[in-house]
C-alpha cells in the first residue's frame, strides 16, 4: 500500500513540476525597466552633472544635453536645424576620436523633438556629439566640455 502512495506523490509532483515549467515558458514577459538618465530639462531640473551645449556648421545647429546614468551616457537632442530629409545619425565621441552611435531620425520640417539616444560609455570620456548624415558626413557637431 506504501508503495501506491509514493508512486502517487511522485506523479502528482511531476505534474506540478511540468505544470510550473510550462506556466513560466509561456507567460507574457515583464516589461523592460531601465534606469533612466532624466535629460529631459523640459520636466524640471536635470540629472545632476547634465551639461547642455550647442554646436553650429553653417546653417546647421546642434543643442543637446547629455546626463549621466551609472557609467553611461543619456543624449537628448533639444533642437537640430539641419535640412530636411536628412536622414541623421547621432554619434558620441570619446577623447581618442571612438565613435558610439545613440541613435538616429529623419529631419522633418516639424521633427519630434526632443530626440533621446543612449550610450555605453563613462561621462568622464564623452568628447563631442555629432549628426552624421547617411553618406558618413558630418552635418553638425558640438564638443562637451568636462563634467
């Protein structure tokens, strides 16, 4: 009679056992948290050790704040005037000219701004930021001065 009731518990622990697994393989996956580096100056103060900045190439302008987030960087594009249709691609730079892409859009004649990029790179090392168009060329740049 033992022997029917072990055998018993061992199936209704193995059916636990493949229930649980199935459960965790097929529920939704929590969403994405990260910690955020609030750039956003339009909300209030900025992250402490945020520096805004403006760079100009011609016709071209550039304003951005980059915010520091626990050894990397969060880049808001406040405002670009470059030509529309452009299609942009924001790079930061470190001192030894390394380029780290943030992100990108296409300038339109009411562009959404403020853009937000990221990058994985220490604020200490941060040198300039750049929009780069889809030939390579840089359209406009401003460099960052030291935290």
């Amino acid at each position: 009679m033992w022997v029917r009731t072990v055998v018993a518990v061992a199936v209704i622990a193995a059916l636990v056992t493949t229930g649980v697994v199935i459960g965790r393989a097929t529920a939704p996956r929590p969403p994405l948290t990260l910690a955020h580096a609030d750039n956003d100056t339009d909300d209030g103060p900025p992250a402490p050790g945020t520096r805004e900045v403006t760079g100009r190439s011609g016709n071209a302008t550039l304003r951005v704040a980059v915010s520091p987030a626990n050894g990397w960087l969060g880049i808001e594009i406040e405002d670009a005037t470059v030509p529309r249709g452009t299609r942009c691609r924001l790079f930061a730079y470190d001192h030894a000219g390394k380029a780290y892409e943030a992100g990108g859009w296409v300038q339109s004649d009411q562009p959404p701004f403020p853009i937000y990029g990221a990058v994985t790179l220490d604020p200490s090392d941060l040198a300039s930021v750049a929009v780069v168009d889809d030939r390579g060329a840089t359209v406009v740049s401003a460099d960052i001065p030291p935290a």
